[in-house]
C-alpha cells in the first residue's frame, strides 16, 4: 500500500517556473485601440460566462466588476521572449513596464459526425471563412490566483486559434499568447467557438513554459456563440483540489460552472441538444398514451411505484395521461453524454441504436405469424447455421459494418441474412441444458449469480396477505426433502449445516400472476415459484425441488404443485418443463432486476448527482466519470425502444406489460444501497459470513461460488485502489486538524442529493451510509465503481453465450403447465406429444430471433472498450502519488487475470471446470473485442 503525504498547497504544485526562462527585453508595441475587441482581455465578469439571470447564487458570489483591460501582442513570437507592455489597468499614464513570456495553446479538435467539420453547408462556409480571418476558437488563459494587490481576478489572455494542421480524424488549431511574467499560474481556460456549429474539442496544450506541457483535456462538444453566448471553461488536468483548497482565481468559475450543470436560472422547458442539464425526472416516459391507450404505463418514482430518479428531459405531457411526458425520436440527454457521435463505429450505443430502429421490426415482419412456435428442436438450431431472411430490409451495407456478428455476406443471396454464431454452451455441449447439474451451476457461475441465498428456516412461508393469496405455507414438505437427501443428513442437519438454498421467486411474482395472464394480445403465464437445491460433498448443488403457485382468483382457488426430478415419463416431463417456469423466471427477474434495475437505473442517479455537485476540480468527481461514462446515452436509449411500452422487454418476457413496474416492486421491497456492496449483499443472502481468518474477511457458505471468489478479489483491488485515492486528498493528520470529508461542502451535497433526490422515495431509509471520515466515504466510493463495472459485467456479458440458446435461459414461459387444471383432451395431447408441450412453452421464432439478436448486441465488447485499470485518467497522470497508485491497481488486475485463468485450470473446482462446462470468465477484467464473455468496462457501456 502506498502511504501518501497530504497535498502541498496548490499555488506551488501549479505555478510555472517562469523564473527559469531565459528572458529578452524589447520595447512595447503600440497600445491597441478599444475597437480591437477580439484582442481584448476577458474581464471575467458575469457577462463572460452567463447572464445574471442565468445563476441563482451571484448575490452570495460578489463577482467583482472590473474595468476593462487592452491586450498587447509581441511583434515576436519567439518561445520564450520577452517584451515590455503596458499594463493597462485604468488610466495609461500611470502604465508599468512588464515582462512577458510567449506561450502556444495546440487546440485538437475531432472530425465528428454533425460537427463543424462535417459536411459542405452555408454554415460551413461561414465557418471556412472564419478560419481564413483567424476567427475560429477565442482563447482565454485564466490565473489560477487573484490579483495580491487588489483581490481581484487578473486580465486574461486573449488570442484566436487558426487552423494548423490535421491528424488523421483530429483538426489542430493554434494559439499563440503574450503572458506578463507577474501572471502566475495558469488554473482555468476558457473557450468561445466563433463557428456556427458546435465543435469536439479534445484537449489543449499549452507549450512554452520551461516545466512539462500544460494539458486540458476537455473531451467536451463545444457549442457555438450563435447558439449560446457562454463561454466554456476547463480546468487543468492537475487542478484537482477539495472545495476549500480552490485557487482564489477559479474559486467563482467552479461555482459557476456548477451552476450552468444544474440548470440554475434555466427555463422548465424541453431540453435541447446543446443543453448541459442535469435534473432529475420520474419515469413517466415509458408508456405512449397518446398513441394507443393500451399503451399507457404508471409513473414509476411514487408512493405505489418507488423508483430511482432519471434525466429530466423537459418534454411536454401527453394529451390524454397528463401524469405522462410525450415521446419523441430523440430523449434527451447532457450533450457531453452523447459519445456515439464522436465513438468508433463500433461503438454500443450505434450498435443498439441500429438494431433497435432498423433490425427489430423487420424481423418482426418477416414471419406471417408472431405467435408461431418453433416446430421441432431442429428449428432451433438453423438459426446458427441457416440464419433468417430479411428481404424487405434496407442498408445492407451500413448495418453489416454496425453488426457484422449478425449480418452475414452470401454472394448468391439477394436477401439480407441475420445468422447467429452458436453461443459457446451449446458449442460445448449441446444437451447441457437438459442437465441438473447444469440447471444449478449456473446459479453460481452463470446470468444471474446473485439470486441464490441460503434457507435459514423451515417450513418455507409466504410474507404474503393470506386473505388475498391463500395459504401461505409452502408445498414442499419435509417428506419430499428427505426423499431427495436420504443417505447424505436430515432436513435439519441440512439447514444447520448450511446445504440447503433457494431460489425464491414466490412473493415478488405471485400478485402479478393473474394481471400477467390477463393480458390480451400476448400469449404467457406466470407462477409463483420457489427451487430448492442441496449442496453436494462435491460441492455442486443438486436440484431437489421446483414449486409453482397460482394464487386464487377468477373463480378458482389456490393451485400449487411440487416437482421433483421423477424417473418415471410423466414426472421426468413434468420436471422438465418445471425447470423451464424457474428458468423464465430467474431470466425475467435477471434482465429486470439483477441488470437493469440494480446496474444502469440506479447508477444514473449517481451521474446526475455527480455532475450537479461535484465541479470537474473534485477529485472525486475525477475518480468516479471514468466509471459513468456512455450510461446515460444507453438508458435514454433503452428507455426509448428495450424497456419502453411495447419493447423488447415488454414483448418477449414473461411479465409483458408489467415488467419494468415489477422492477419497480422489487426497488421498493429488496433494494438497499448498503448490500450493493459485494460482501454486504454475500452475507445478506446468507452465502457468506464475516470471518477475519479467511480470504477477504469472508467465509463463503459454497467454497466453490466463481462468481464470488472471483468477485472478492476485484472487490478488494477496487477498494485498495479507492482507499489510496481517498486518503490521498483526505489524509486524516491534515494541518488544520479538521475533518476534510465532513467539511467538503461539494461532496456532502453531492451524497445528500443521491439519498434525497436520485432515491427520493428510499430518503428515510435508515440504511443509508453516513458520510463522516474517509473510511466512509471509501465504502460508499467502492460500493458505486463495484456496481458499474464488477456487477454489470457479471450480468451482462455473458448474456449471448448462455442465452442465446433459448430453451438454456428461455426469457418467457408461454402456456401453463399441463398438469394444471387440465382438460381430458389437453392431458391426452401431452401425453401423446409431449415434446410438442415443451416447444410450445418456449419464446415463438419471432421473440428468439428478436432476443438473440439483442442479447448478441448487449454482449459484445466495441474495439474501443475502455476496461476497468487499462487507462490511466489524464488527472491521475497529473499526480505523481496518484499515478503511482493507478499503476499498482493496474498491475493487480492483470494479475486477476491469472487468477482466474488458473482457477478454471483447477479440475477440484467442478462449478468452473469440467466436461463441457464453461470456465467462469466473466470477471476477468480485459478482452478482445466482440462476445467472449469476459472483460470488465469501466462503465456501464452497454
């Protein structure tokens, strides 16, 4: 571990060593005249960044007014001369003579798609011009300190950036500055695009000085003056400081840049796509009222509904729901969150959209009958190697570059072909779905490792209103279980012994069950369900008992029914097709809670929040925007066509209408930010205890649990990493002897907005964390990067591989299950073609194909995947200490790369490796592009 010494102060750390320079002395040029005013110093006073009325808190901020500085350029602009200017600071008669040093700002901009450099328009043509006049990016230097004499910010430096030169995509501009020795260092710049379009500004460098480069890395759209009349302000990479520690000089910029991000003083209006709003929004935007009353969805983030918060879009009401926004082509989101403009080709955010918009309803289409079921398990299998015909589908050329995976060329077909690569289970074994031992190994290893907990109690009860939902004793008896573990213990000593666990899917399910079936125009059912299984001395879980419940209504009462793994026909059927109800199930609540409502929907909150009360100064809002890049382009996208009304989620899980509102009840019922955190969730599940002595300080209940053993390790490099970073900028022997984290005005914000406004409807929650010394603050830190990068790759990356082959992981249960309230005929046609009963409960060949599709999209790594610990951050480079620390979190990851690598080596860990079982690599932390299922992003990417 590294041991860092607190931060020296500021000024020293940022301050240029003009002292080193070799100097010249040359008379003054002739003073310039007031009409020169693109020559003219910035006064940075409020007009220079914002009307008045933009902000709410200027009366507080006192922005001094200040009379108006002349800028005096060198005839020369040799490195490192000198010249002798009059400071024109009022009345010229009383002017001083000043040195000055010769700087060049290197100014890259990207070639983007609807950027300034993107096509041939009137507006370009202006713009062209403008390049020619030099005229095309105004500059601004800004000291990092107030003037000593006055306490006021300084002048500062003004030059127009010309065009220089070009590097592959990248356009350079070049400016060139005359700074008075006197001016200190440089803390802020400030940009103003004199185009008529926006522009990607990546990065500034400023040369000149006799110390290393000055870096700006902006990575921002920069929009024009036409547009709007602020000028963007970015910081320097090495001025990350807490709040108190801001240089005099940026203390007022830092307020007010947080102030443009919040949208003080901004019109409720819809937000447009130069807007840099963050606000926050209930999710009233799912449904489409307006369009098709069937349409019409709750408002999810309310008393009934808890949820997290999303992005205000500003959009109008809907004409006939005015609790809901009206939908429109585009959802708004900050215009630095819209990477795929500026992305590879490649890029997730593309991929999706092109999928979404263009591959979706064709496939739809293409077949006659939406319900129609796949014949035989045959059909299945020809979607890997005969694929599907899109004839009426367009663009060939541009979706085979976004989804070469898909789209397949074949020189005697005219039609476009959507042909699937075999997922890798069904490539190593073909019949391991059908296996038990399978069936409970992916509990551990597979989609959706964070479902299983161990039972604690017998018999199993419902928490359930016994009123409304019967009977809330549970099926399985002690008799059923003792038949299945006769020769291994008793029910007891299998409780006590910590063998027996659960997937319980009874209480969050069973008051949709007859809403879901009600359903017009979509074929599905659901149950209750609860699947026992036992721990093996081999340590595999063996299946003992699968349970669905209806609950009564429509004239019926209550049916439940046991099933257990039978060797005779009937039952062995029965069995099957029970193991396909727990698989819909598990797979619903994967997609609907495990992945979206605990990764993408409760992370945006943390993004709103970061970006609204952390300046870009913070090092912690530096820590954390690696690790919320590209998720709030994916969620609105989502929002717009996966989870919306009549969706992908919508139309092909089993929950159809009520999927996104049963998230909803499980955010309300199960969700806690403390158990986000790894171990807190292990051990509230009962698969682990705490256990100083053991690896991690946990005991796992199953030694043999991949996705925790190798959880734990990224868990613990994450949080190494974190606590080095923490203590770094929070050292508790501060020379103030004063407690940084509860004094820092930004963070304490920032962790009350999170509770308060992101999770509104959890605020009383007694649960939350404090946010008091650095070991809270490291607690909280490590909970959020785990849950964007360690838990999102856990459940989203191998999606394709285990299910992409439907009857693994089939994403709807569509017909009952025979034995349930059969008629006379209906147990004849299962008797006499059972098989027929089982393909019937699969998804139908339009609902794979669209799933597979989507799930291969979500699984895929883009060339330019950004993995946790394979980049260090511009701010991290600029630190030594920090830099040092990266590196060492780096280094730790490769070696977990090894780690697991010799874990699936490892034949004694059967839940990773044996005949035809996939090894678990889903937290390895690097991959090669495309669907490997493994490789752990930064960020919520996709």
């Amino acid at each position: 571990m590294i041991l860092f010494v607190h931060q020296y102060q500021f000024t020293n750390m940022l301050k240029p060593q003009l002292n080193n320079l070799s100097h010249h002395h040359s008379l003054a040029p002739a003073l310039l005249t007031q009409g020169k005013k693109n020559l003219i110093p910035g006064n940075r006073v409020v007009d220079n960044i914002g009307s008045p009325s933009s902000f709410l808190s200027l009366s507080t901020l006192a922005f001094p007014t200040r009379p108006t500085h002349k800028s005096f350029r060198s005839p020369s602009h040799t490195r490192n001369s000198i010249s002798q200017i009059k400071a024109g600071f009022g009345d010229s008669s009383t002017a001083s003579v000043t040195q000055t040093i010769s700087l060049k700002a290197v100014i890259t901009v990207q070639m983007t798609v609807g950027g300034v450099l993107s096509n041939l328009t009137v507006d370009r043509a202006f713009d062209d011009i403008g390049d020619l006049l030099g005229k095309s990016l105004l500059l601004e230097l800004v000291a990092a300190e107030v003037d000593p004499k006055t306490g006021l910010p300084k002048a500062t430096i003004v030059d127009y950036a010309h065009p220089s030169g070009q590097k592959a995509d990248d356009l350079e501009y070049l400016a060139e500055f005359e700074v008075p020795e006197d001016f200190g260092s440089i803390g802020a710049i400030m940009i103003e695009n004199e185009h008529r379009k926006e522009m990607f500004v990546e990065s500034v460098v400023i040369k000149g000085l006799s110390t290393d480069p000055i870096i700006v890395s902006c990575n921002s759209w920069v929009h024009s003056k036409f547009d709007n009349p602020e000028k963007r302000v970015f910081f320097l990479d090495k001025v990350s400081c807490l709040p108190s520690e801001t240089p005099s000089g940026l203390k007022q910029l830092r307020e007010q840049e947080l102030a443009i991000l919040r949208g003080d003083g901004a019109a409720d209006k819809s937000r447009e796509k130069k807007d840099r709003i963050y606000d926050y929004d209930v999710y009233n935007d799912l449904g489409d009222p307006d369009k098709d009353p069937e349409l019409a969805r709750p408002v999810l983030g309310s008393k009934d509904y808890p949820y997290p918060r999303r992005c205000k879009t500003g959009r109008p009401r809907s004409k006939s729901d005015p609790l809901s926004e009206s939908r429109s082509g585009d959802v708004y989101v900050p215009r630095d969150e819209a990477f795929s403009e500026v992305k590879d080709m490649s890029f997730n955010a593309k991929t999706v959209y092109s999928l979404l918009h263009a591959v979706i309803p064709y496939i739809e289409t293409s077949v006659i009958d939406k319900d129609l079921g796949f014949p035989y398990f045959t059909a299945i299998e020809s979607l890997f190697n005969e694929g599907v015909n899109l004839p009426s589908l367009d663009n060939n050329g541009f979706l085979g570059n976004v989804l070469p995976r898909l789209f397949k060329a074949f020189e005697d077909a005219q039609n476009n072909v959507l042909l699937f690569d075999t997922p890798e289970m069904i490539d190593r074994d073909k019949f391991g779905w059908m296996r038990d031992e399978e069936f409970c190994r992916q509990t551990l290893a597979g989609l959706n490792p964070l479902s299983i907990s161990l039972v604690t109690e017998w018999p199993l009860k419902s928490k359930l209103d016994p009123e409304v939902y019967g009977p809330p004793e549970s099926a399985i008896t002690k008799d059923m279980i003792l038949k299945e573990i006769k020769g291994f213990c008793t029910l007891e000593e299998a409780i006590e012994d910590k063998k027996l666990f659960i997937l319980d899917y009874h209480d969050i399910f069973l008051p949709y069950v007859h809403k879901v079936r009600d359903q017009k125009k979509f074929r599905t059912t659901l149950y209750g369900s609860r699947t026992l299984m036992f721990l093996m001395p081999s340590g595999t879980l063996r299946p003992l008992a699968i349970e669905l419940v209806r609950p009564p209504g429509n004239g019926k009462p209550q049916w439940k029914r046991v099933f257990t793994p039978s060797w005779e026909a009937t039952g062995a059927w029965l069995w099957k097709l029970a193991k396909i109800h727990a698989l819909a199930h598990d797979g619903g609540y994967h997609q609907l809670v495990s992945h979206w409502l605990r990764t993408h929907c409760c992370t945006e909150p943390y993004i709103i929040a970061t970006n609204r009360q952390l300046s870009k100064m913070h090092p912690i809002h530096n820590l954390l925007h690696p690790h919320f890049r590209y998720t709030m382009e994916i969620n609105a996208l989502a929002r717009e066509s996966l989870i919306n009304a009549g969706g992908i989620i919508e139309t092909c899980f089993s929950p159809g209408k009520y999927s996104i509102e049963l998230s909803s009840i499980a955010y309300g019922q199960q969700w806690r930010f403390d158990h986000e955190a790894l171990p807190a969730d292990l051990i509230a599940r009962g698969m682990a205890v705490e256990d100083p002595d053991s690896p991690h300080g946990l005991k796992l209940t199953i030694e043999d649990y991949p996705y925790a053993n190798d959880g734990l390790v990224l868990w613990d490099i994450i949080k190494d990493w974190v606590t080095n970073y923490v203590n770094h900028y929070y050292p508790e022997d501060n020379n103030n002897n004063k407690n940084l984290v509860e004094t820092d005005s930004e963070l304490q914000a920032w962790w009350t907005e999170i509770r308060t406004e992101g999770h509104a409807d959890k605020k009383d929650e007694p649960w939350w964390p404090i946010l008091k010394t650095p070991k809270d603050l490291i607690g909280i830190l490590t909970t959020i990067i785990w849950v964007a990068s360690g838990h999102h790759a856990a459940v989203n990356f191998g999606q394709y591989d285990f299910a992409g082959y439907i009857p693994n992981r089939p994403t709807i249960a569509r017909v009952k299950i025979p034995c349930e309230d059969p008629t006379d005929d209906e147990w004849e046609v299962f008797k006499r073609r059972p098989e027929d009963e089982l393909l019937s409960a699969f998804p139908s060949q339009v609902q794979a194909s669209q799933v597979m599709a989507v799930l291969d999209v979500l699984s895929n790594h883009s060339v330019d995947e950004e993995y946790i610990g394979e980049t260090c951050e511009p701010a991290f480079e600029a630190n030594p200490e920090i830099k040092a620390a990266y590196e060492i979190f780096s280094g730790r990851l490769k070696e977990l790369e090894g780690i697991i690598d010799e874990r699936n080596a490892d034949e004694s860990r059967k839940n990773r490796n044996g005949v035809g079982v996939v090894p678990y690599n889903l937290l390895k932390p690097f991959s090669e592009p495309g669907v490997t299922s493994m490789g752990v992003p930064n960020s919520i990417s996709i």
